[in-house]
C-alpha cells in the first residue's frame, strides 16, 4: 500500500492529538513512508508517549508559571540598551520591561512599531512611506525668523527639503493656515505670518482704540507654528528604515497603529506595536493575548533566559480572559478576586475589609489563600482529591 | 454497624457585614465605666477595662464567664456606651456619598424610581457573574449627588462638603454625626440596595458609632516587666482614652455646658475614636505613646507584611523546624541530607503504639532523650504527655503499651523538607531522606546546590519535619530532590554537576591511558565494578581511555549525538572526526567521540542527564548523577588541578603586544586621539539621531572595546588548554576567557549606565586631568591587568564602575521580589483540570487545553519524541 498524504491525513486526522503534534506526526510518516503495521506501531507509540507527557490534572499550573517568571526577574538586568539592530531607537529592555508588560500600563516608556511594507523591496518606496508616517513640522521644512519690530514670523521654505518630503508649497500653505487661521503672505518660497490684531489696552483718553499686534500673541503664534503637523502622524518623532534581509522594514520611536496602518503602502497585516494596550484597541483581545506572549518571550530571550512559553501563554491568558488586558496586582486581577479575604492578604487590607462589611458580601472560601487563612486545606492539588465512600447498607 | 465518622467542621463561607448597636450591648459581657484597670491591690476592677469576665490572661486564674483557663478562653467582648455618637473612619467616604445621594428631608435617594431599579437590577446581574460593582454604584453615587430637588418631596438639596477625615458641612452649619444618623435611618431598605449595601447585614446608621465594642483582654494582653510594673498594650491605653473624655463629655452634658464646650469635648471624643480604629488617618495628628512612639492600633494590627494577615494568617512560625549552616558533602546521594546529632535528637516524628512497632518503640523510649536513636516524649492513652529523662525512661520503656504515642528522634531514611530562602520556585523546597552525622552542619551534595542557589560562604538552610505519614508520602512522591531534576520552567535538568564536576569530567574524558589501579581507582566511588576490554596493551600492560571509565556509568540502551560546549561552530562540521574532540557521540550506553563538558552532564544544560530522565526515569537520573559527581571528582583528583598567579604569565613578547595594540588604540592612526582632534575640529560625521558628542562617545568606546578584545586575544593565544583557567571556561565549569583576559592581559573600559565614566568634577573626572579631556584615561579605560595591577586612577575608575553593579543587584532583588509576589497572587488559583482545561477554583475557564497542547513542560513532548519512535519503529523492522 503506499502511502500518500491523504491516507496520512485519514489516519491522523481522527487522533486524540493537538493539531502541532499532529502535523509533524503526518510530516514524518509521510518522510519515512512505514508500512501499515509499523504505521499501527507509531501512532500507538506517539499516543503512548503524548499521554504520559500530558499534564497531571490538579497541578498547580499558575503557580508554576508565575515562578517560572518571576524566578528569572532575578536574573534580569535593569538597564535600558539599544535595540538589536536599530542602534537609533532606544527600548526599554529587562527587568523594567517585563514589570511594565505586567503591570499593563496605558503609557509604556518606549513605545516602538515595527512597520511592514507591502512592497518593501524598494528602498525610495520605504522612505516615501516613512515620510508619511514621522511627524513634519515647519522645522523640519525651513527657517523660522520672529521680526519682532515689526511684529511677524517669516519662514524660509527648504526647497529640497519639502521636494524631499514629497510635500508642495500649497500643502504647506493650506495646513498652516487651516491650523493657525492667520492671513500667510508668500513671497516665492518665503512665507510671512502676522497674528491677528488685538485691541490696546493701553488706549490713551480720547483716542480711537488703536488695534495693535501684541508681542503675546506674535510668541503665541510662533509657539502653536512649530506644533502644527504637515505631514505624517504626531505621536511618531522619528522613523528608521532598516533592512532586514530582502525586504525594508521601518521602525518608529512611538506608536499610533491605527493611523499607521492607513498610510497607504503600509502591510496592515504585519505591522506591528509593542504596546499590547494598543494592540488591544486595534486588533482585539486575542490579539492583545498574543502580543504580550510575544513582548514577554522578546524580553526574555534578549535576556538570554530560556522559559517555556506556556508559562507565559498562562499569565497572558489570565490577564486577557476577561475581554481586556488587566494588570497582574491591585489595579487588575489581584484587586478583582472574588475572595474578600485573598484581596484583603494582598495590599490595602483594611479598605477591603469594610468595604466587604459595608456591602455585605459573602466571601465563599473557594480560592487558595482564603482557604489557608481560615486554616483549611487547599482545592489545588493534593488538596483536591476526594475519596468518596459509599457505605454498604 | 454504627459508623465513627470522624468529619472535621468546614468552614463554608464567611458573611461580612456591619454589627448593629444591639448586636454590641447583645454579645458585650459587661459594660465599661471606668477607665482604671487595677485597683492598689492588684485586682482587676469590675467594669474596668480589664475586667474578669473579658477573659483571662493570667495562668492559673478562670474565666469569669466561660469558666475557662488562660489558652481555652477565647475572651469576651465588652462595650462602652458612647455619650455622643461617633463616625467611624472607615467610612467616612461612604457617608460623605450617601449624605450627598439622599434628601436631606425625606432621606430617600435622589434617583427616578425607574432608574433604582435599573441600577438594582444591573447589581443583582454584576453580583451574579462575580464581578466588582465599584465602578456602577460609584455611577449612582456622582448621579443622584447632581439632582437638585428632591423627587419625592420637593426638598431643595444643600451642598454637602466633607472635611477631611470626619467632618461635615451644610453651607455654614456642621452635620453633627447625630444628625447624620438621625438621616441614615429613614433611609428606605430599598434604596440600600440601589448603593451596593444589604439592608439586613448592613444599615447605613450602622456606619456612625454610638456603642463602641471593647475587645477582650486576650486581644491587647499587658506584659508585666521584671520590676512587676504592668505595660498595658496600646489598645487598653486608647481605650482609656476614650473612657476618659467618655466620662467627663457625660458630666458637662449633664451639668449643662455650654454648647462651645460640648462641641470641643465631641470633637475630642470622636478624634480618641477614630486613632482607635486607625492611627494612620491623614488630616489628624496620629495618637502617640508616652515615650513619643505612634501607637498600634486597629488598622495597624491587621496591615502591612508583619500584619495578621500577611504576618499570622497566611504565614505562620512553625515547629519541627531546624536551621543552620550548610555545607557540601560529595558523599551523599542527591536525594540525602546530612543532618547533625544534636538537630537529629531535637526534631520528632511521633509514632502511635501498635503491637507491629511495640519493641521497637521501647528501645527509643528506653535510649532516651540523649543516646540518638531515642525519643524525647511518650503521651499516655489518657492524653497526658511524658517527658523521657534519664530518670524515668527504663520505666517509661517497661509500662509502654499500645496506643501510647511516642515522639521519637528522627533517623536515618526520614522524610524531612529541606528548604533554602529565597523561595522563589518550587525547587526551593525539595524532599530529601535525613542521614545523621557528627557536626553541627547540614551536609548537601553540590550537585543540588543550583536549585537551592546555595552556595558554601555561610549560606544557612530550613529543615521541616512533617508529622503525619500521609505528609510524608505525599512528599516522598512528589517532592523528592529525583523528582526535580527536570525544571518546569525551561522542561531541562536543573540538577547537574558544578564548578570542579564539569572541570573533572572534562580533563577525565580527554585522558587516553589509564592503568587498571588507576581505573579501579577513579571507579571506585561508583558501583561499578568491573572494567570493560583494555583500550590498548603497551608491553602487556593493558591501559584504558577516560571515554570508557565515563560510559561505565552511563545506563545501556542510552543514544545520543551532539556538539559539546567545547565546540568551535566550524563552518563545516567534521562530526565524528572532530578536531578538538567536541563531537559526542553516544551508541548504547558507550562514549565513542566527544568531550563530557558542561553540556553534557551541567546543570540547566546537561543533555545526558535529561535524556537519562526521560527515558530511563528518575531513580536512574539520581543514580547517574550520583555517579557522575563522584566520578568526575575522582577524576580531577587523578588528573591533579590547581590554579594560582603564573598561571597567567604569559611571554615578554605578548606584553609588549599589547602595550603596543593599547597604545595604538590610544594614539594610532584610527585611535581616539584622532577621533577627538576630529570632534575639536567639527569634522567628525554624526550619526543619524545622535548629537555630535554621543557620536564621539559611541565611536570611543567602539574602538576602545576593540582594543581590549585584541589584546585579550593575544593573551589567549599564549594560554592553551592545559592552562586550568582556559580548561575551566572552556568546558564552561567556571568563569569565562574575558575574565581570564582581564587578568592576564588588559581589564577595559570601566562603565556606568553603559557609557564611559563622565561623572565628578567640573567637566572632568578626577582632578588629575585636564578640563575637557576626552581621552581614553580621564574616562575610565583601564589599560592594565589584574596581575599587573591598577594604576590609582583605573583604581578608581574600576571602584566606579563596580559600585553600579552592587546598586543593580540591590534594587533588583527587591523589584523582582515584588513582581514575583503579584505573579503568584494573580496566577495561585489556577488548576489543570482532568479534561485538560485550567479552571481557576470557581471554575472560570482560563484555558481550554494547557498551554495548547496539554503538555507538562517538564516532560516534554514534540518533534524529538517522535522522530525518535519513527526511527525506532522503523529502524528496528530493517
């Protein structure tokens, strides 16, 4: 009989086997082609074999894994270092990452995205598309001159400058005075702006309100000139472009993925944040999961720590299970904890307590810490094992 | 047949709530009136504060109330009638909230009737799930406080401010916490409800005190000093605080004070309240001992890591506990502990009487407490415990009958708990089978020492004896040190050999002629016996390879074929043919090819012995470690190794080298000094996003770290493999070629925060360099070796950069430590069910199938496993 990969796939398919296994059980009959006998052999023997790897039910898992992370954070440096790779863009890295990851905050220190392309051969495509996601303000396009005597700003426009950013005099026109809302004279590549004109308040007696250009408003002006953003997305200062093998990738100093993935020439579904919160926002929960696995196992591995993912699988899951990404401690999952007793043992003891007095709730002694402190035996592991008699009548 | 069910209580939940006023006078045993405890005679006064109905404290004496002795009796509570009532810090918030969402006439909640019931229904289906209502009542709350007028009666509503921490206005006039209770009692059950409250467990009155709770004498015991003056405990003394202006408020009231003096006394009272319940409270100065110190009241019982919660309920002291110094012990199996005498005859196990044990028992009884193998205590059938002296035990060992318990010294083959803190996986506490020995130490095999993370330098260690059989069979199958071999963490071997385990095995697998005497010898630890057939016979001596003496440890049937740690990642592989012997090949329990190193046999790494594990099981994984230790210190011993101060010398020639390659770092042509004349000029090319001083500085220490690696390179090159320091880092048994380059050849630049040293004076370092120098020297580039030794300011420069470490590991350990806690806190509850799903204890699914693919991650199975049985099967039909 020979062996094809339908006929592989028949036997395997029906398998009490998670879908990994599986295929690299399929990959390897279909290599070696046994006969049906030996086929008989090696299914029995991976069966055999998966189930005596399998997990011992009642085992601690959560506890295993929160050890199994929290060991190696002893381990773990404290510096922030460059990124492997983009000497430019500084991350933080270690044990503050990993603290940070946890803690799922809303602001991390070093938000990073990694832009894919979809067509990241060229490298003049790359940079068009990374001039459209870095933030341009005037700044970047020319000179600013304050004429305080007679109260207006010039700009000299950087021709090459603005060709370079694929950006036209009248772009740059039209947004500044969209954002500003003052009249913009231009002079070939130079443009004058002057506030508006205010009343005095130093009017003398008699006299018509005279209406002047203050030197407030004129600093005002130059101040709101530099914030406004002519091209690309704010929250980005700056993008480097790296090649990464055959392709061109981009990465940014800050995150805004949902404008990110707009820009035109960007491959949606590879780009990516490191902000799992953000991520969450974007992509959804099981994205969200699937980031911090990914932004912890980054961490790890820079470390030179070597965990088994599971571990981490289980604390991301504990973390996304409930539809968002919930802090490990007070703010999060530890401060939501059904146990009035197991929140009070944590932190804030004494705020828990009244208010589990005040709203009369019942603490159904269920979890692990309640159970020790009432001096009981815990429903986890050996604890867990009941032997239930049936007396003969 | 009548059944014994002998089915301890459980407990099933516990129902919070807030104690009503009657509920106080109903479980109070006496009322307290006076704020003395003793009268000149020493006798508690009744109605005092340490009245004899409120318990017992004193041995010898009963409890007026339950008749019981110091120990039995629980205590009682008693209370105080306060004149005026009193808001209960805690909840000062809630009152403010509730002040501000009802009328301030009619007392009902400033809400629709439909909206109550929207809320209630919504709380009822928040409640259900299991999920906080914080945020939905504190909706209610910020709602109803917006409504103007009253929807009920019309009542116009006032501003309510709340003065921190007790305090309330209406516009000018204050809120007496009379008033306010007067207004929480009409305040409808069914709007309770609509607040997240339960009317029946918890009426808001509730929330304002006019009966005060006096907690039993147990609760605040007073110690007495040895000049027999009585300490009271802090809670007597706030009590006698209270009682105090208690009084003195009932007499001016009574008496007809003025209301400015009411109003001062009530303030008072409500302030020695208050620092009762909590004496941490912002906005109030906290109440302090005589001698200055902040008192410990209430809130300060139960809070923080030393507090009941953390502190007493969750962690406790313990008995049948042991600790002391540990130190190694190569002779002992991993699975053994080295426990000394005098721990040995202070810690029992006590054994009931049968007629299977009778004898043996009276021999322990009849040993005595000093002769070790004995016993310390037998506890009669009647209940009465025995102390075992000299005097009575041959008595004691002759009237000794079935079902008398006895606490017998622990011996030889016990199950006791060894544990090493930090505790920071569940390899911290392993089970291990106690052998008594002379000396005050706990002896450990080194080989256990990894996960412990113990070391010798005065590192002490816990024992715990458990005290039921099933305690100790349950810790003999899953605790035991063969059964933590493998590390879940990373599903590799966490025991392993060490430091001289690996040294040894390393130099004992590159020996090529050993004579039998020799062989015997290195063998002679082990169980091996018998020698395999001679390697080669020279003039009819037969000699043997190290390779063989290590594969007679090695189980048959064992196949196995990698690089070891030595290997040089060639760019094409030679195999078996490998030039420096790192290519190991095992065939059927036999070392063909390849050097035994750190890969092999080290712990985190050690291949073998994770392979002998997960094919052969643990017994075998514990005998082959065992083995292998002894072998490998057999090992080094034959070979002989030392390590001192030449062995760094190395020729004239090479130090000339790297003078010169450090020089030219310094001043050659692609040196720093050309860098910095580039910079000084301005024509240095900056790096894109770097200013032109980061540029210079990056580039600096490019070059410099340069230098330092050529130069340790050039001293490599004099140092061979016969030099012990190379042959330790190069089997990776202990440091690494930079610190052995550091010693022979240059030690670097010194950092801190990963740059060259900037900080000091004035725009310099040290004020023996110039201003701005930018040099390699004023920056903490340390051209000299540790053998040579520093020049004052490298000195310096490398006190500099090694203080940042000591700070790292400092503020790391407590980082990590707390990071640890939250993991474990938020992750404890979580359970791999018997379908393969993880549940936490209420049964909320957090994973439908462990890790994907329900696989224990110390076990492992994947690609490997099923090649490996793909080849078996296969293989073994051809």
């Amino acid at each position: 009989m020979s062996v094809t990969e339908e006929s592989i796939k028949e036997r395997v398919s029906p398998l009490p086997l998670p879908p990994k296994i599986r295929d690299i059980l399929s990959k390897e009959l279909l290599e070696n082609a046994p006969g049906e006998a030996q086929m008989d052999e090696i299914i029995t023997k991976v069966l055999e074999g998966y189930t005596n790897a399998g997990i011992e039910p009642c085992e601690p898992v959560g506890v295993v894994a929160a050890q199994s992370i929290g060991e190696p954070g002893t381990q773990m440096t404290m510096r922030t270092f460059h990124y492997a790779g983009v000497a430019e863009i500084n991350v933080t890295l270690g044990l503050p990452r990993l603290i940070e990851i946890l803690d799922a905050r809303k602001n991390p220190s070093t938000p990073v995205m990694t832009v894919y392309l979809k067509d990241g051969v060229s490298k003049q495509r790359a940079q068009e598309v990374a001039w459209s996601i870095q933030k341009t303000t005037i700044t970047d396009l020319g000179e600013i001159i304050t004429d305080r005597s007679n109260r207006r700003i010039t700009i000299e426009l950087d021709e090459p400058a603005l060709y370079e950013r694929n950006l036209t005099l009248p772009d740059v026109i039209e947004k500044l005075e969209t954002k500003l809302k003052v009249p913009i004279d231009v002079i070939g590549y130079t443009l004058i702006l002057a506030p508006k004109e205010t009343a005095s308040k130093t009017t003398k007696e008699g006299e018509d309100a005279q209406k002047v250009v203050t030197l407030g408003a004129l600093v005002q002006l130059g101040r709101n000139l530099k914030k406004v953003v002519i091209k690309g997305i704010e929250s980005i200062p700056r993008v480097v472009i790296q090649r990464n093998d055959s392709e061109y990738v981009l990465y940014t100093q800050g995150t805004a993925l949902k404008e990110a993935l707009e820009v035109e020439g960007v491959d949606p579904t590879r780009t990516v944040s490191n902000h799992p919160g953000e991520i969450c926002e974007v992509f959804g929960i099981e994205a969200a999961r699937n980031s911090v696995i990914n932004e912890i196992m980054a961490t790890l591995r820079e470390q030179g720590l070597n965990v088994n993912i599971k571990h981490i699988m289980l604390a991301s899951d504990m973390m996304t299970c409930d539809g968002e990404v919930k802090q490990i401690g007070r703010h999060g999952l530890s401060g939501e904890k059904a146990s009035i007793l197991a929140r009070a043992a944590f932190e804030v003891t004494v705020n828990h307590l009244i208010d589990a007095g005040m709203r009369g709730e019942v603490d159904e002694l269920s979890g692990v810490t309640e159970n020790v402190i009432v001096g009981q035996p815990i429903h986890l592991g050996t604890g867990d094992v009941h032997l239930v008699v049936k007396p003969q009548v | 047949m009548k059944q014994q069910v002998s089915a301890p209580k459980r407990i099933a939940r516990i129902n919070f709530g807030l104690i009503s006023p009657q509920e106080y006078r109903n479980m109070s045993v006496t009322r307290i009136i006076t704020a003395d405890t003793y009268d000149d005679d020493g006798f508690p006064i009744d109605m005092g504060l340490m009245d004899p109905r409120l318990g017992v404290i004193d041995p010898g004496l009963r409890c007026k109330t339950c008749n019981g002795r110091a120990g039995e009796c629980p205590g009682h509570f008693g209370h105080i009638e306060l004149v005026a009532p009193c808001v209960h810090v805690g909840f000062a918030k809630q009152i403010r909230n509730l002040l501000r969402s009802t009328c301030r006439s009619c007392s009902r909640l400033l809400l629709e009737p439909i909206a109550k019931k929207e809320y209630r229904e919504q709380i009822e289906l928040l409640r259900g799930r299991g999920q906080t209502i914080n945020s939905l009542v504190e909706r209610v709350f910020s709602e109803a406080s917006k409504v103007e007028v009253c929807p009920y009666c019309g009542e116009h509503q006032l501003k309510v401010v709340y003065e921190k921490p007790t305090k309330y206005h209406e516009i000018d006039s204050q809120l007496l916490p009379s008033d306010i209770r007067d207004r929480f009692e009409r305040i409808p059950d069914e709007d309770i409800t609509v607040f997240g409250m339960d009317p029946d467990n918890a009426r808001p009155e509730w929330m304002i005190l006019t009966v005060l709770p006096v907690p039993p004498v147990t609760v605040r015991p007073s110690i007495t000093l040895q000049t027999g003056q009585r300490s009271e405990d802090d809670l007597t003394h706030k009590l006698v605080d209270i009682i105090r202006i208690n009084q003195r408020f009932q007499e001016n009231k009574e008496a007809g004070a003025p209301q400015l003096i009411i109003e001062d006394l009530w303030e008072l009272l409500q302030y020695h309240v208050t620092t009762f319940l909590d004496n941490s409270v912002s906005g109030i100065p906290p109440a302090r001992h005589r001698s200055g110190r902040p008192l410990k009241t209430l809130s300060q019982r139960l809070k923080g890591k030393e507090g009941r919660f953390r502190g007493s309920l969750s962690g406790k002291r313990v008995n049948f506990s042991g600790r002391t110094v540990i130190s190694p012990d190569p002779n002992l199996s991993i699975n053994e502990v080295g426990v000394p005498e005098a721990v040995a005859s202070e810690l029992t196990f006590t054994l009931k009487t049968v007629p299977r044990n009778i004898e043996e028992l009276k021999e322990y009884v009849r040993r005595g407490p000093d002769n070790h193998p004995g016993a310390n205590y037998v506890t009669r059938t009647d209940g009465h415990k025995v102390k075992i002296s000299d005097i009575n035990r041959e008595e004691l060992a002759e009237t000794l009958e079935c079902g008398w318990l006895v606490e017998r010294h622990l011996k030889d083959g016990d199950i006791v708990l060894f544990n090493r803190q930090p505790s920071l996986h569940k390899m911290s506490i392993m089970a291990h089978e106690v052998k008594v020995m002379p000396g005050k130490t706990f002896r450990l095999n080194p080989a256990v020492c990894p996960p412990y993370n113990a070391d010798f330098d005065g590192d002490e260690m816990n024992i715990h004896v458990q005290q039921t059989v099933e305690a100790r069979a349950e810790a003999k199958i899953l605790m035991r040190v063969q059964e933590n071999i493998l590390s879940p963490r990373f599903g590799g071997p966490i025991i392993g050999g060490i430091h001289d385990h690996i040294t040894g095995m390393f130099l004992l697998t590159r020996e090529k002629e050993i004579d039998k005497n020799s062989a015997l010898d290195i063998l002679r630890k082990t169980g091996v016996r018998d020698l395999p057939e001679p390697d080669h016979v020279v003039d009819y001596v037969p000699y043997w390879t190290g390779k063989q003496i290590f594969s007679q440890i090695l189980p048959a049937g064992l196949n196995l074929e990698y690089c070891a740690e030595i290997c040089r990642e060639c760019d094409v592989c030679r195999k078996e043919n490998c030039l420096y012997d790192a290519y190991v090949v095992i065939t059927n329990g036999e070392l063909l090819c390849g050097t035994i190193d750190e890969k092999s046999i080290g712990a985190f790494k050690g291949i073998v012995v994770n392979k002998i594990i997960r094919e052969f099981g643990a017994t075998a994984g514990a005998e082959f470690v065992d083995n292998m230790t002894n072998l490998a210190i057999r090992g080094i011993m034959y070979h002989g190794f030392s390590f001192g101060i030449d062995d760094e010398d190395i020729p004239e020639e090479a130090i000339r080298q790297i003078g010169e390659i450090n020089k030219d770092g310094i001043d050659g042509k692609e040196g720093i000094a050309e860098l910095i004349d580039q910079y000084e000029r301005g024509e240095l090319e900056s790096l894109p996003g770097r200013s032109d001083k980061e540029t210079l500085e990056m580039r600096i220490m490019r070059v410099l770290g340069g230098v330092r690696e050529q130069t340790g390179d050039k001293a490599g090159l004099h140092l061979g493999i016969d030099n012990s320091a190379v042959a330790m880092a190069v089997s990776g048994a202990r440091g690494s070629m930079l610190n052995l380059a550091q010693m022979a050849a240059c030690v670097g630049q010194q950092s801190v925060r990963g740059e060259r040293i900037q900080r000091g004076y004035l725009d310099r370092t040290l004020p023996h360099f110039k201003k701005d120098d930018f040099g390699a020297e004023a920056h903490g580039f340390v051209q000299a070796s540790y053998k040579t030794g520093l020049t004052p300011t490298e000195y310096f420069f490398h006190a500099v950069g090694g203080r940042e470490g000591l700070v790292d590991t400092a503020v790391r350990t407590s980082q990590s430590g707390y990071l640890q806690r939250r993991m474990v806190n938020a992750l404890q509850d979580l359970e791999a069910q018997n379908d393969g799903t993880v549940r936490d204890t209420r049964g909320v699914i957090v994973q439908t199938m462990y890790g994907e693919d329900g696989i224990d991650s110390a076990r492992g199975f994947g690609r490997e496993h099923i090649q490996r049985i793909v080849k078996d099967v296969t293989g073994a039909s051809e």
